[in-house]
C-alpha cells in the first residue's frame, strides 16, 4: 500500500490548516488532494455551528464522499466527541494540537487501509525490494534464498521471486530452473494480463516459489518501463502475499516504480569504503525520490567478518544510516549453493548463513503468520 494517501483540510484559520500540512505531508505517505477528488481523508476543523457540520460530514461519509473525517477544534468538549463518534468520525484533536497525536492517527489510518486492501484481495501483497550498492554484494543471493525460506514457510502464504536485471538475471541459475517465460512476454502482453496470464507465465518451483525472470536478451522485447511495472507487480500484489524483486544495481525508472510499490527497500552493502560510498550516494538518490520513505529502507551489510578494518559503527557513521541487518560472511556456503543450483536452506539448513537468512525472512511477518517476534532488532523500527 505504497499509492500516496490524499488529505483534504479544511480550516477557516490558515495558522491550523498550516500545522495541519506540515503534520501530515512530513509523513511522506501523504499528498494534499485535488480539489474536485474524493480525498481518502478529510481532516475538518468545527466552526460555530457543529450540529450541522456533523450533519454534512456524517452525509460525507456515509455517501462515500471521502474516504474517512478526522476532525480538529478549538473548543473540544465531550458533548462534540460523542457526536463526533456518532457521525462515523475517527479521530478528534483538540487544540493545540499535537503532533504525535496526529501522526498517530495518520499510521492508524495506513494500517486500516491495508488491512482493507488485504481483505479485498485475501493476499498480503508485500514487495520487497533487494537492491545492492554494488555488483557483487549477494543482491541475488539475499533475494533467492529469502524468497525460498519464505516459501517454505507454510504460515508466509504464497511468495513470488521477479528478477529485474534484464539480460543480466541469474535467478533460474540460482535454482536450478529453466522458465519458459520472463516479463518480457508480459510486457508485450499487458492488455491480456490478469491471473490466468501471470501465473501460466510463472515458473514454479518444487517448494512452491512462483518465479518471474527477466529477458535473457532485448530482441524484440519491449524493455521495461514505470508503467509495464506497475500494471506487473500490481497484479502480483493481488496473487501473493510476498513478491520479492531483485533489484540489482538499478536506479532507473521501472526501479523507481518498484521502490515505490515496495513495503521494504532492502540495500545491501559490504564494509568496504567503495561500497559505503557507494552506498551513500544510493541513500542519497532514494531520499530525493518523492515517493520514498526511510522506515521502508533496511541497510543489510553483507559478508560480514567480526573482525574487519571497518565496524558496523563506523560504517553507520560514514553513512548515516542505522544499519538494519548483517549476514555472516561465508563464500564456501554460498558459491556452492550457486554452483549446485539448490538454495541455502537445502544444502546447508544449520549454516549460520541459513540461520540467519531464516530470521530476517521471520523480520518480515506480519504478528498474525508469527508465533514469537524476531528476537533481532524490531524491522526499521
Ligand atoms: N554472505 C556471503 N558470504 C560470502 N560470500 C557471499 C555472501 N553472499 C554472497 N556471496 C558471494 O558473492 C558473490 C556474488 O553474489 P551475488 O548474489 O551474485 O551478488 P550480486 O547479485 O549482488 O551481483 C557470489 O560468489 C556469492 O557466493
Ligand atoms: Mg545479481
């Protein structure tokens, strides 16, 4: 649920309607709606006559007008939130307002939706997005062997692995599969695309990952774009409850598209000063993307050695950035799962590498598919 989420303000008193934006719009999630849209929040602060303005907004809402009322006033009593409550209004803020309440309120309302969005589909719809600093930090490898141990976990629900590096993918080699298909063949097709389409296009391996691979070679297909991202993954969200994409090294539009449909942007790294500064200038690229928000990042230092030149604090230091994870280096496991074609998890399930790749996958689900909390720092907390 990454579509910006469209707020109307209504205030006579400009000073309220200011705090109001700057509130709301330094959430990032939030965008300010066009005049004529049905806002999917309406934020009102009560003037002199509230019995009939609790009359209209009950008629809002229940009219399907506005998405949900959140209302604000200078005179808050407990008669105006009973009626409030009446009228089908969620959120009351008394004056003056406080931020923290608000923002509460604004994540309450996220998670409705997407609890909502979820029910509508019965799929969780996850993206997550892995995407490396550098070639050859194990992008492919994290991606792979996260999508697979998710798989395997029967709680996790359905997974999808979709491979962006056109020409350059390499998940069938990490697993061992021949696909008949890429996204290619989809791109060429979108107007056929639904279900049927997607998942006949998909390979599926024998744990039950469903995979989506990139074009081997251009030749005649068209490359990807923002749009052939969106209508792609938007499909998926609505099949599966986790779509992992390996983003490889790009940053360019259909990426951004991606980054922008992800519940989590997993960047990965190593502690090495070509990769962090790598890695800074990519954090540095993601925050001027408007639709990009930092709770969604996971910094994931990969191959790590406890005794390296460089710390975890130093590396969070020179990049500014809480590093969310670290993978234990081991270049034996991991090149022979790629050499063999079998992920992780088959070949060595007590490595610590494995190990670890099962707690991160644990990280990413929801409390209801979990039984205990990862015991790992909380996600992007
Ligand atoms: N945690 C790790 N420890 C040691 N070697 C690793 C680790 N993760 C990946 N590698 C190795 O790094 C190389 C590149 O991995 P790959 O996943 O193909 O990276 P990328 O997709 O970023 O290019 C492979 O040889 C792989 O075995
Ligand atoms: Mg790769």
């Amino acid at each position: 649920m990454n579509q910006k989420i469209s707020i109307r303000i209504e205030s006579k008193n400009s000073g309220i309607k200011k705090e109001l934006e700057r509130i709301t719009l330094s959430l990032g999630q939030f965008i300010l709606s066009e005049r004529k849209e049905r806002p999917d929040l309406l934020i009102y602060e009560l003037g002199d006559a509230p019995a009939e303005e609790f009359k209209l907004l009950q008629s809002l809402i229940e009219s399907n007008a506005v998405g949900e009322v959140f209302v604000t006033s200078r005179q808050p009593d407990t008669d105006l939130l009973l009626r409030a409550m009446r009228a089908g209004i969620k959120e009351f803020f008394p004056q003056p307002l406080n931020a923290q309440d608000i923002q509460s309120a604004l994540a309450a309302l996220v998670k409705r939706r997407q609890q909502a969005a979820n029910h509508e589909t019965g799929h969780y719809g996850r993206i997550i997005h892995v995407m490396g600093a550098k070639g050859g930090v194990g992008t492919t490898t994290i991606a792979v062997n996260l999508a697979m141990i998710l798989a395997d976990l029967k709680k996790a629900g359905s997974v999808a692995l979709v491979d962006l590096n056109t020409v350059f993918g390499e998940i069938p080699l990490f697993l061992s599969v021949k696909p008949k298909y890429h996204w290619g063949h989809i791109a060429g097709n979108l107007n056929r695309l639904d279900r049927t389409f997607l998942m006949n296009a998909m390979a599926k391996h024998a744990c039950g990952l469903h995979i989506l691979p990139s074009p081997s070679y251009l030749n005649g297909h068209p490359p990807a774009t923002a749009d052939i991202m969106e209508r792609l993954l938007g499909e998926m969200k609505s099949n599966f409850d986790y779509i992992i994409v390996d983003g490889g090294q790009a940053l360019n539009p259909p990426a951004m598209k991606v980054i922008e449909m992800s519940q989590h942007i997993l960047l990965i790294t190593l502690l090495s000063l070509p990769c962090l500064t790598n890695t800074k200038n990519v954090l540095k690229s993601l925050a001027g993307l408007e639709a990009f928000s930092e709770d969604r990042l996971g910094l994931i230092v990969n191959r790590y050695l406890k005794k390296s030149d460089l710390t975890l604090q130093e590396a969070q230091e020179s990049v500014r950035t809480e590093i969310f994870w670290n993978i234990p280096n081991d270049y034996k496991t991991t090149m022979s799962a790629i050499n063999r074609g079998i992920p992780l998890h088959t070949l060595s399930p007590k490595a610590n590498i494995t190990k670890n790749l099962a707690s991160l996958a644990d990280a990413f689900l929801d409390d209801s598919q979990k039984d205990a909390k990862p015991k790992r720092w909380g996600l992007f907390s």
